[in-house]
C-alpha cells in the first residue's frame, strides 16, 4: 500500500476539535496524527503528549488543535537519507515520519516505524528502576463467581495472568522490585508466581484484616525510601510509564494520580433554567468528558510515615491529608482506551479478545 495513503486514516484538519482528535487516536490505536491543511499540505503532527500537555494546561478539548500544535513538526526533507530518517524515529520515537517539500509543504512520501523495525515496538523514552507496589488482596467480587475459585491477580488475560500483564509492562520500563500486598488467597498467589520463575525481585506484604486502598501501605515504612509506584491489580496502562515520572518529578508532585478520560454521551436534549424557569440554555446530545481515578498513582516515600498503622485507610483519605498541609497532588491524564479496568466483567471480556 501507498505509504501516503496509509497515512490519509490518520491525517486530519487543524480545525477539528482536540477531542475528537483523541477519540480517533483511540479509535485507530495510535499516538499520533498528521495535521493537513488541505490535500497533501502538512500543518503540524499531533501527538498524545500534545493532548496531554494541553489538558494539565486547563485547555478546553473542543478547541482546535491548531491551537496546540508545535510550530516546528519534525520532518524531512527528500535530500535527506534513509538512515537519518531512521535515526529521526528513534531518536523521538516516532511512529510516522513526513518527507515533504521544503517549498510547498506537501506530502512526498511517509516512512512508518515498521518499515524500520516491523517487529519491535516503540519503547518508553528512558528506563528507570523504581519500586512498585501492587495492591493485590481484595476479593475480586466483581468478577464472581471467577473468583471464588481464582484470587483475581491470577485471572487469565490472553496467554497470562493479569498480574504478570501488570508486571512485564513496569519490567519494560526498568523496574525489577516488586512489593504485592496480599490477603485473599496469598498462598495461591505467592506459590504460582514462585512456580513461573520470573526474573523480577517480588515481596510480600499482608494485611492481617482490611485496611482500605492504602492501610496496607504503611506496612512498608522503612523498606522504600524513593519514589514509588502504586498499582492496582486489575487495570492496564498503555502510556509510556517514564513521561508519567517526568510530570510528577518536574512538578514536585508528592502524589502523582494517573487519570483516564471517560467520554458520556446523554441521549437527551439538555436544558438551563434560571428564575421563573427561564431557558438559559439548550444542548442537543451534549457529551460530558470527566478525568476517572484509573487506580496507578505515583507517591514519594515520605507519605508512608503519614499513612495510621492498622487502621483502614482509603488512598483518597491520603490525598485529603496532603492537600489540607498544602501538599501537591497532580493529575497525568491518559486517553480512554489507554486504561482498561479489567476487573470489570465487560472490560475483561473485550481486553481477553485484544490480548
């Protein structure tokens, strides 16, 4: 197939929204779109991080993405060789490159990742080796009766278990030591993940009786002393885990909260009334974007000291600690279909088609 035309799907016009921009990056599966003028005329390259960026900025998703498109995309042009066009891709990781026209702007020709490297998927920006925490000791009720018989970590996802989906995806970003807090069926998790002889550093932590969201946590004062992640067991993050660490670091976040956008359609004509019910307003088919809490945060070790020994304690009970000292929280947003909830019944059935 025409490389050009391979990249017609994914190209789209500085007017549309930034909204439906990420809808159709989730849509086609990809992180990044070519933005034309018209026909072949090249305005920019919009990536997630664009989107990302823009939404930590406060930018309303239905501007234009003219709006936050870099003024300089990177590009060739066709005097340059093949090699420096390969060394462009990894260099940025970029999943499409545009040779185009000095003069005109136009589209000439396009090379994808996989004409390079048709086997080998683009990596995260930078490895780093950081603890991770997995909170591995609920019961699993929404995927019952499944889990009456299985703990939920240990639920087949595609040729593994959902826990080592969690584990393999930090392991690529350079993490090797793991902390899972266990409860129910904790002998099964421990003697099966013993048994797979995985090359990870993996230690067990129980909670005695429920201690929320992250009681458990505060049986690890003393053991990590660096920025750490915290995962629960059940979700998938398809994001390059190292920008999540750039933001929280550039930031002097002391708790990074990663957060999926969740897009609701209301079928329905919405109306605004104010005094004497006077129309305001009136929206057909409005859709309402929120941020969802995706269960991945990021902590700085001294928060452990903050968490009450023993005591049931929600993650959200931290956040609310840190906030009334006048701590930082952020948010890092993710796309929709980057997060999957897999211990959802609905979600797992579509995520065991995928994997």
């Amino acid at each position: 197939m025409n490389q050009t035309i391979r990249l017609t799907e994914r190209t789209i016009s500085p007017d549309l929204s930034i909204l439906a921009a990420l809808k159709l990056m989730d849509q086609l599966a990809v992180k990044s779109l070519a933005v034309c003028q018209e026909a072949n005329l090249i305005a920019g390259v919009l990536s997630i991080g664009d989107i990302q960026r823009a939404i930590i900025g406060g930018i309303n998703l239905n501007h234009e993405v003219r709006r936050i498109l870099r003024p300089n995309p990177r590009v060739l042009y066709p005097d340059h060789s093949e090699s420096k066009a390969k060394d462009m891709m990894v260099k940025y990781r970029m999943e499409f490159l545009p040779i185009v026209n000095p003069e005109t702007r136009e589209i000439i020709k396009v090379y994808f990742w996989s004409d390079f490297f048709p086997e080998k998927i683009i990596g995260p920006a930078q490895q780093f080796h950081l603890p991770v925490v997995i909170m591995a000791g609920g019961l699993g009720t929404r995927l019952k009766p499944l889990t009456n018989v299985l703990p939920k970590p240990l639920i087949p996802l595609g040729d593994k278990t959902i826990i080592e989906h969690i584990l393999d995806r930090f392991a690529m970003h350079g993490c090797s030591k793991f902390y899972l807090s266990v409860n129910y069926k904790a002998d099964f998790i421990e003697y099966y993940l013993k048994e797979q002889h995985l090359s990870y550093e993996i230690k067990y932590f129980r909670e005695n009786h429920p201690l929320g969201t992250a009681g458990s946590l505060s049986l690890l004062k003393g053991k990590i002393n660096q920025t750490f992640f915290v995962s629960n067991c059940d979700i998938l993050i398809e994001q390059d885990y190292s920008e999540i660490l750039d933001y929280h670091r550039a930031n002097h976040n002391e708790l990074t909260i990663v957060a999926a956008l969740r897009h609701y359609p209301i079928p329905y004509g919405i109306v605004e009334t104010g005094d004497n019910g006077t129309l305001i307003s009136l929206a057909e088919k409005p859709e309402f974007t929120f941020k969802i809490n995706s269960g991945m945060y990021l902590l700085e070790p001294q928060l452990l000291n903050e968490i009450p020994d023993g005591q049931f304690f929600h993650i959200t009970d931290l956040i609310q600690k840190i906030k009334n000292r006048q701590g930082i929280v952020g948010v890092y947003p993710v796309s929709e279909k980057s997060w999957k909830d897999v211990g959802d019944w609905e979600e797992y059935l579509k995520s065991s088609k995928i994997l």
